[in-house]
C-alpha cells in the first residue's frame, strides 16, 4: 500500500482538537457550537474529514459530515458536510460519499433480507453481501489504522475508495430495484444477470455481479435439482418457475371431459431465470413425468453422480446436459411403466374393438336380446337390465377371451348424437348446429339414438384415455351404431319383399318398393364401409405404428388426439351440414323400412307373426298362395296403396341423395378424404 505521511506539527494539532472534542460534554459542545471547521487550518480540517469520512464509510456520522435520510424514501440517504470547510476538502469528500451511501443501503438490505420469509434466493444474496461487506469493513479498518499511524491524507483515502465504488454503486442498483419492487426468486438472479451484462465493459464490476448471482443461484439450484431427479417441488417461498395446483386432482381425467389435469397441475410462472429459459419446457416435462410415476406408487429418482449434480450454472452450459440427461432417462421409464405394465396398446385394441366395432359379433347379439329394452324413450330405460344384457352379449361372443371387457359398461345419453355434438365447444366444428332439432321432431327418440358404451380406465392410462377421449369415441360408436340399426331394418325390410316374391305375390308395388329397399341399403352400406374401412381402419394403423416409435407419453397423447380429431372429422362429425344430411336419409330409411313392412304384413294375408328384426319364415308364406282370380283383384287397391307410399319415400329419399351429391363434391376440393364418398352418393344419384 501506499501512504501519505503527514508532518508531526499538523498531527500534534489534530490529536490536540480530537482529545478536546472528546473530552468532557461540555467542552465537546462547546467545541462543536463554537468552532466551525472553517476555524482550522487547511491541514487540520484535512484530518478532521479523514476521520469523518472514515466513520462515514461505515454508516456512521462524524463531526462536521452528516447522514440525512430523504424523507418518503426509505432506501435513499445523503451525506451533508459543514458549508465552512475547505472547498477542496468539501469537493474530495464528495467524491467518497457514493460509496457510503452505497454501504448503508447494502447494509440495510442485508438486514432485511436475511430472514427466510424474504424468500432462499434472497437470504442467499444477503448472505453473499454480508460476506462482502466484511471485507469492506476490514479495509476501512485497515484504512483507519494507516490515518492514525499519519500516514493518510485525503488523496491517500481516495486512492484506495475509488476502486470499490463502482462494484458498490452496480449493487445498490440492483438492491434499490428489488427492494422497491419486492422482488423475489426468478426475478432476482434476472436482475442480477442483467446487471452482470450492463457492466460487460468493467470486467471487476461484471465478476463480482457474477459472484453474486451464483451465491444467489445456489439454493435455487437446489429446488431445481429435486425437481428434475425426484419430481418434487421443494418451494416453500415459492420462488421456482413452476407452479403447482394441487386442486387438481388425477381422479378429473376420468370423470370431467374439460380436465386440465395434465396441462395446468404443474405450469410455468411468467418469471423464468434466463439461463434457464431454453430448457424451461424440458424441465417442467421431466418433473411431471417423475411425478406421474411417483402417483403410481413407483419411488424412482433419477441416478445422478457427484458430478451431475446441479451446483452451479456456467457458460460451458454442461446444466443443460444434465437436465436432458434427466429428461431422458424419466421419458423413457415412464414410456416403458404405461406401455409394458399398464399395456396401453391392449387397452386400446380392446377400445377399438367395442367403440369403433371392430369384432361386431357381440353388437349383433346384443341388439337381438335388447331390442325391446332399447325401443324404449330413454328415461324409461332400465340401466341395470341394459348392462345385464350387455354383459351377457359379452359372455357368449368371442370377446369373453378378451381380458378387458369386463371393463365396458353400457350408458344411455340424455341428447341425440347431434345435440351431443353441438354441445363440445371445443371441437373444430366448422358452423354451429342451428337447427338440429327438425329431426328431432320428426322422430320419437329412443335408446336406439342415444345408446352409447364407456369404458373403464384407471391411472395412469386416463392421461392417454382420458374423459374427453373416450367421449370422442363414444361419438364414432353412436354414429356407427345408428348405422347398423338402420342397415338391421332394411335388411329386414329387405327379407320382407323376398318372401312375398317366393309366394307369386310380386306386382308393379313390391318391385318399386324393392328397387327402394336395394337403392336405401347400398346407401347405408356405403356408409358404413366408408366410415369402417376408409376412415378408421387406416387411421388406426397410422396411429398404431406412430405409438411404436414414440419416445415420451406426451408424444402419445399427442398421436392418440391426432387420430381421434382426423377420425371425428373424415367421419363427418365436424361437419354439421353434412350430418344432418345424412342424419335426415337416415331417417328416411328407417321410416321407410318400419312403414313398408307395416303395409305389407297388413294386406289381406292371414298373419305370420313378423317382426321387424327378425328374419322372414319363408315357410309360413307358402301357405298363402292366392287361389283365385278375385283374390289377386282384390289386392289392386293395396298394391296402389303401397306405391304411393314408395313413391313417397323415393321422392323424399332421391331429393336428399341429390342434394347430398354437390355438397360432397364442393367439400371433397378442401377435403380429399370425401372424394370417395361423394363418387359413391352420385352414383346412387344417377341410378334414381
């Protein structure tokens, strides 16, 4: 170090001044009232300041400088010195005062902020700067011993503060900021980044911001460290990034079709700490995954050596290594935990073979043994009978092999397909249904439109299978179980015309009935081909071989909603025109095929018993031959009955396949999937 020796006659002086100043009260106040330091010589008050200036470097007031708070300013004080000093001395002591200033507000943030209810980060900081400030303190020390040994002069004093006022000053900035703004956490290590970056060009300034942030960073790290090894949010201030809502709960994805469970039970906060923000989503992604396995009742924790822990942040960026090393390792034991032990694919397959009816066998039996349950009006409908019923279909079709059906249930909606569809908001229909209860009208809804299959579906499948999923699969079932009805109905119309041919009875009224019957069943065959081979047959396969490749469970949500979105909409059920089209020829058919079988089982033929469901005994018909004449006259009136009927129909049902044709043709241009279809309707088109 270097020192400034003072001459033994200006240092006599002082010690003379100084012992009569600190002597007795009195002579001190009459000293001070008495004598402004103006009074002295120039190199007396020269050491007067230095051991005012001294004290002042550690908040402390001399006799001739003064602390003065600002008022209404808790943070801000300034150092006044007596107008009669030198105006050199007044000028050299200025030049110090920053520093002072910026020791007291430090200082009074340490004391603040070194309670933990301040939040770990800044309990950190303080920490940090009450380190500091320790240093700074054995300097003034040091400082005050060069003076009283007369070896400091003011320039000496100076020399030595100048260094240290701008690291002082860069940390009062940050400290007045997060004092006023009551930073915490996140925001704190920003700031001090920021800060750090501001002072790029004073690189002792830059190191020791960057000193700070990394105390700062240290029990940050560790909240962080829980989270991507254990899945664990240790945040008692809460200061991490992400936050938890514990309202919700895994339960919600089997129960509310709006459940955020997986989307909102852990989320990012808008204050990310910027070494971080690249690797925000990783991180977020690698905890949820150790917490779902951890929900499972599984204890994993992600095996970390001594050198993979994160203790410090670096431009080498090696923390973001370690985090992806975590990502990775949780992605793919829970990828393995839902595929293998939980065997997502069966459950899938076994959705698959029920909801889109892809083993039809155990639907046949049960529309047989429910057919009198389900004509009923929906709130007359026994629940327990229809699952009893179900459950039998089950046991005796081929699907009493598959393990999982124990897990289907039977369930009756209160609304039609449609009603249903308008009432999704978050599905991209492309115009809302404005007016869908004209079919209503025209049909006495029963368990026949309203039926439906769930599914039973436990953690952690329900965040792949969840509510809103299956409720999209319900939608497919109901369409293509609709379908078959109405294909079941013809076919029984259908069976109806063939057994009065066999008894010589066909006439100009059952052949125009036929042509209908055959025109209504191709249409409704189509149909389902279309939905069952075109749409959801490749789309699965699709999916299936995309889930094979997944690397993360987000990817296979994202694959499963991907093939239930494109299902619902090449099925139509995003296309509200098109459904009421379809929905209205539908109608039609079953209207026509209950009405036809009516009139003809009511002509003058003694009864056979038939029923609509059930097929013709063509036996019994052999006993009708007509014996004369007369009895075939006497059906003329009947048979122009019948085809005025038909004829009824067949307007009705050609106008809609018209009107169908060109509305599939314009929407088959922004959707190709339609091109098929609409070949097939104009086809039929042409053939009326």
């Amino acid at each position: 170090m270097f020192f400034f020796p003072l001459s033994e006659y200006t240092w006599a002086m002082f010690e003379q001044e100084t012992k009569l100043a600190s002597g007795s009260g009195e002579l001190k106040d009459s000293f001070d009232v008495e004598k402004a330091i103006g009074c002295y010589h120039a190199a007396i008050q020269e050491l007067i300041v230095i051991d005012d200036i001294l004290s002042a470097l550690v908040g402390i007031e001399g006799r001739y400088i003064s602390i003065k708070r600002i008022q209404g300013k808790e943070d801000t004080v300034t150092f006044q010195v007596d107008p009669s000093m030198d105006l050199t001395l007044q000028e050299s002591a200025k030049q110090i005062f920053p520093l002072c200033e910026s020791y007291l507000l430090i200082n009074q943030f340490v004391e603040s902020r070194s309670q933990f209810k301040s939040g770990l980060v800044n309990h950190a900081f303080a920490a940090a700067l009450r380190a500091l400030l320790l240093d700074y303190q054995a300097m003034v020390a040091q400082l005050e011993h060069q003076f009283r040994l007369a070896r400091l002069s003011i320039q000496g004093l100076w020399f030595y503060c100048q260094p240290m006022i701008g690291s002082m000053q860069a940390l009062s900035i940050v400290i007045k900021k997060v004092s006023a703004n009551n930073f915490v956490g996140s925001t704190v290590l920003n700031l001090l980044q920021s800060q750090a970056k501001a002072m790029a060009g004073d690189h002792v300034v830059r190191s020791l911001l960057e000193k700070m942030t990394q105390c700062a960073n240290t029990a940050y790290l560790q909240i962080l460290e829980r989270w991507v090894y254990e899945g664990i949010i240790d945040d008692p201030y809460g200061e991490f990034f992400i936050s938890e809502n514990k309202s919700l709960q895994k339960e919600s994805l089997t129960e509310d079709y709006d459940a955020k469970y997986w989307q909102q039970r852990y989320s990012l906060k808008d204050d990310i700490p910027s070494f971080l923000a690249s690797a925000a989503e990783t991180i977020l992604t690698t905890g949820k995954y150790l917490n779902v396995m951890r929900e499972c009742g599984h204890s994993i924790q992600v095996p970390i050596a001594e050198n993979s822990k994160l203790t410090s942040v670096g431009s080498n960026h090696h923390y973001l290594e370690r985090i992806k090393a975590a990502y990775d390792y949780a992605s793919g034991e829970l990828l393995n935990l839902i595929k293998e032990k939980y065997d997502l694919m069966a459950k899938l397959r076994s959705i698959k073979h029920y909801l889109l009816l892809d083993q039809g066998d155990f639907l046949v039996h049960f529309m047989d043994i429910a057919r009198e349950e389900l004509a009923k009006k929906p709130d007359d409908i026994s629940a327990v009978k229809l699952q009893s019923l179900l459950d039998l279909a089950l046991r005796t079709t081929a699907a009493a092999a598959d393990p999982c059906h124990e897990d289907l249930a039977s369930c009756v909606e209160k609304t039609t397909l449609l009603q249903r569809l308008n009432t999704l908001k978050d599905l991209d229909i492309h115009q809302a249904v404005s007016d869908s209860n004209h079919l209503e009208e025209l049909v006495n809804v029963t368990g026949l439109e309203t039926f439906s299959l769930s599914y039973k579906v436990q953690w952690p499948l329900s965040l792949v299978i969840s509510r809103k999923a299956l409720t999209k699969y319900q939608l497919i079932f109901r369409f293509l179980f609709h379908c078959k009805h109405v294909n079941r109905q013809l076919c029984a119309a259908w069976q109806v015309h063939q057994g009065v041919r066999r008894v010589d009875m066909q006439g100009i009224a059952i052949s125009v009935s036929s042509l209908l019957c055959r025109n209504m069943l191709k249409f409704i065959n189509s149909l389902v081909h279309y939905l069952t081979f075109e749409v959801l047959e490749p789309n699965w396969h699709v999916m299936h071989n995309s889930l094979q490749k997944a690397k993360s469970i987000d990817e296979v949500i994202q694959y499963h909603e991907f093939f239930l979105e494109k299902c619902l909409r090449e099925c139509l059920l995003l296309s509200p025109v098109l459904m009421k089209k379809v929905e209205k020829l539908k109608l039609l058919c079953l209207q026509y095929a209950v009405a036809i079988q009516r009139l003809i089982t009511t002509m003058d033929i003694p009864s056979t018993g038939l029923s609509p469901d059930t097929c013709l005994d063509i036996d019994k018909y052999k006993q009708l031959k007509l014996k004369s004449h007369s009895q075939k006259l006497k059906l003329a009136p009947e048979n122009a009955t019948i085809i005025e009927s038909v004829l009824k129909f067949e307007r009705e049902f050609s106008a809609e396949l018209q009107s169908l044709g060109p509305i599939l043709s314009n929407s088959s241009r922004a959707e190709p999937y339609l091109t098929h279809l609409a070949q097939w309707i104009l086809g039929v088109g042409k053939e009326q």
